[in-house]
C-alpha cells in the first residue's frame, strides 16, 4: 500500500506541476509562443518514445524482483545505460529532422531546446526505471516530486525576470529538468557500478525489439494531431488544442499512469511466478478499477469542461475549445484502457510484435481521418480522427485479449461502476445547470461528484471495498 502511495505521489504531483505550467504559460507567453512550447513537448515526446521507448519497456519487464534484479542474478547497469545514450543520441538527431520541417522561421532554437528534453525525458527515465525495478518507491517519488517544482520554478522566473518567450521558457524548464535527469542517472550508477553482475542488454533487446515499431505507432498517435495541426493551421491552433488537451486528456493520463506504476510490476510479477490463471484475474480486476477510476473522471470532465476552460484559461483560449473537451476525453479513455488495460496482456505473454497488429490500422485510420476532418472542420477534425484512431486500436486489442488468455471481466461489478456513474453525472449536470457559473461553484460540483460517486460505489461494495476498507482501517489500529 505505501508503494502504490508512493508511486502515485510520483506520477501525481509531475503531472499536476505539466498542467500547472500549461496554465500558467498560455497565460505568459503569447499564444504563438505557447503553441511553439506545446509543439516542443510533442515533438519531444514523439522522438523520444520512437528511439527510446522501446528499450525502456523492455529494461521494465524484466528488472524486476522475480527475475534479473534479484540478488543471485543482477543485471549490468552500465550497458543498459550506454544503450539508453544511443537512444538518446538517435532521438536527438530525430529532433532535428523535425524541427527544419515543422518550424521554419525558428528551428534553430526548436531543435536546441526539443534536443535538452529528449535528454531529459531519457536520462530520467532510465534512473527511474531502476528504481521501480527495484521496489524502491520512496526514492522514486522524491526525485519525481521535487523535479518538476525545481523546472517550474526556474521556468517562471526566468520569463519574469528576462522576457516572457519561447525560447527563455523552454530553455530554463528544459534545461533544468535535463540537468536533473543527468545528475540523477549518474548517481543511479555510481551506486551501482561495482556489484557483480553480467550483461542481460542482448536479452532486454530480443524480448523488446518489436516494441521498436510499436513505439513508433503509439508515439504517431500520441502526437499526429499537434502535427497536422501545426503543418495545416500553425502555432495559434496548436495553442488552442493544447487548451483542450490539458482538461480533456491530462487529468486521465495521471489517473491511468499513476494506477500503471504499481501495477505494472505485480502483473508481470504474477504471471512470472504464479502461471496465466492467476495473472488473467488479476488484469481484469485492472481493468475494471481502471474503468471505476477513469469512467467517472471523463464524465465530469467532459460536463464541467466549459466552466474549467474559463476558470483556467483567458479569453484567447475559448474560441471553439470547449466543444473540444469532450471528444479528448473520449480518446483519453480509449487510449489509457488501451496502454495500461488490455496491453498489459502483450507484455505478460511476451507477444510485443502482436501491439503493431493492434495498432498499424487504427494509426493509419486515424492520421488519415484527421487529415481530412481538420481540412474541413479544423480544430474539431483532429480530436475526431484521434478518437477513431484510439477507438479501433482498443477494439482489437479486446479481441486479441480475450483469445489468449481465460477469464473474463466481472460485468456485474462493472454494472455497480455505471450505476454510480449514472448517479455521479445527474448531481454534476444539475449543479453546473443551476448554481452560480463561477470557480466556488465549480469546485462545488466536482466535489458533489466525487461524494456521490465514491458514496454509491462504497454502498455498492464494488470489488468488495467495504472489506478492504474495514480491513486497512482494523490494520492502521491495531
């Protein structure tokens, strides 16, 4: 329990200080230069999973307790990190490319500034990786929770107190969070350098060599839309997308990678050592406290969407950004039942080249539907075709699931979960209706919300919470 705390304390608080400075730069900078700093991070993000990811996931799967980082078996840090700077390295060099395609007029300092959080994201990762391997979740919260605050900080004084552009921003919150992440890794590996061990790298590389194709899909999907829409529109609809993004899909993201944390592990520890039978049960009881955590979450967005949108960002923001809200909080649920769902499955049965078959059509549905939306429809057009795109990647995913491994998912308790939902939404409906349009309403009816919800799902006995509950409490005091 004090793990999945600590783990969720780790994804918690950087992802709320990511939508924080969101907030707070579309406030500062111009929108132009607001939707250069979104592109960054998109374009970041996309070189990054594309060279990098793929060895991650695999380092992931197989350092943990049950297997290579055990102490009997230990596994060669320093290659797994020289291969992690030749992805770095690649990613880099792929930022490049991007930024003389994408960005004309500044892709000198685009590059510079995407090139510090490529380094960033992958020296990081790579500490942190360890870290979960190894259990040690205290460390991993801390380094996650004060990393953010340190990029934030130096971030906003540094377009107060120099001027408020892109490339001040991007400069101090990405060169900060690169120092962090070097400093980090480097630590990281000190401590570890001189422990008997042997290298594992060719293994981590035939089990997760097929992820390199797969990485290169997700990483397409995740960011087509601030592509097309940069290439097709420019920086101002990039800005205003962003808007959307940051209430329609960023507080699922944080639910779905912060359940994933402590997750993730067990699972591949309970089919490693307990045999398909047991992992089988234990994803789909995932996967419905998934869906009673993330149900819930894109309702609420998707009714309150317009009074956020007003309460977190100014009138430069509100122009056809609202209706956005809904539909990327539908493609944020595909996408995270998708990824930390049904995948989990790939992972468990070392079936990784199976994800390109999930994805290949759905990204090639989407990108093209998104194409030809934005042509006509603009902003809307890209968070349709993201949508179609996520929706038919789940589809399959499903499909291909329900083949391989036994059990299935307990549908009378997912029945109790809609019921909740369904009483959740009539009290946040009506609360927005009739209150007072203002931010003390707002957080009124979030929270209305969240007692209904939680109240209705605890009558329920969803998953039997009322016994897990009486039980941590009977432990707590005792």
């Amino acid at each position: 329990m004090k793990s999945l705390l600590a783990y969720g304390a780790g994804t918690f608080f950087p992802r709320m200080y990511a939508f924080l400075a969101v907030f707070l730069f579309s406030r500062i900078l111009s929108v132009h230069d607001f939707g250069l700093y979104v592109l960054a991070i998109a374009v970041g993000e996309f070189c990054d999973l594309t060279a990098s990811g793929w060895f991650r996931v695999g380092f992931l799967r197989l350092y943990h307790g049950g297997t290579i980082a055990s102490d009997t078996d230990r596994l060669d840090l320093t290659q797994v990190y020289l291969v992690t700077l030749r992805c770095i390295a690649v990613a880099i060099a792929m930022v490049w490319t991007s930024a003389v395609i994408l960005v004309h007029g500044a892709w000198l300092t685009f590059g510079l500034v995407t090139s510090l959080y490529v380094i960033a994201n992958g020296t990081v990762q790579a500490s942190l990786g360890t870290l979960r391997g190894e259990g040690k979740a205290i460390s991993y919260a801390t380094i996650e929770s004060l990393r953010p605050l340190s990029n934030l900080t130096l971030g906003l004084l540094a377009t107060k107190l120099i001027h408020p552009t892109f490339a001040v921003a991007a400069f101090s919150v990405f060169g900060s969070n690169a120092t962090i992440g070097v400093v980090a890794l480097t630590t990281v590996w000190l401590r570890r350098r001189h422990r008997p061990s042997r290298n594992r790298v060719p293994e981590i590389v035939s089990y997760a060599w097929p992820l390199v194709l797969s990485g290169c899909l997700a990483a397409t999907m995740n960011a087509a839309d601030r592509y097309q829409l940069q290439w097709l529109l420019g920086p101002h609809a990039v800005a205003l997308y962003a808007a959307a993004y940051a209430i329609g899909r960023q507080p699922l993201d944080i639910l779905f990678y912060s359940f994933n944390l402590g997750s993730f592990t067990e699972l591949m520890k309970a089919y490693d050592l307990k045999g398909p039978a047991a992992a089988s049960q234990l994803l789909g009881r995932q996967i419905t406290l998934l869906l009673g955590i993330a149900l819930p979450a894109a309702v609420g967005l998707s009714l309150l969407g317009p009074d956020i949108l007003h309460a977190l960002f100014d009138k430069r923001y509100w122009q056809d950004t609202a209706s956005l809200i809904p539909v990327i909080a539908l493609l944020a649920l595909f996408a995270g039942l998708r990824s930390y769902g049904y995948d989990q499955a790939y992972y468990m049965l070392r079936k990784m080249e199976t994800q390109v078959l999930v994805m290949l059509p759905a990204v090639f549905v989407g990108v093209v539907v998104s194409a030809i939306l934005i042509h006509y429809f603009g902003l809307s057009g890209a968070a349709y075709g993201g949508a179609v795109g996520y929706g038919s990647s789940l589809t399959v995913s499903i499909i291909l699931v329900r083949r391989w491994l036994p059990g299935r998912l307990p549908w009378f308790e997912v029945g109790k979960i809609v019921v909740a939902l369904l009483l959740m939404a009539i009290v946040v409906e009506l609360t927005s209706r009739y209150g007072a349009h203002n931010k003390l309403a707002l957080v009124e009816s979030i929270a209305a919300g969240i007692a209904v919800y939680g109240s209705t799902v605890l009558a329920l006995d969803v998953l039997g919470m009322r016994q897990r509950l009486r039980l941590d409490l009977a432990k707590r005091w005792s």
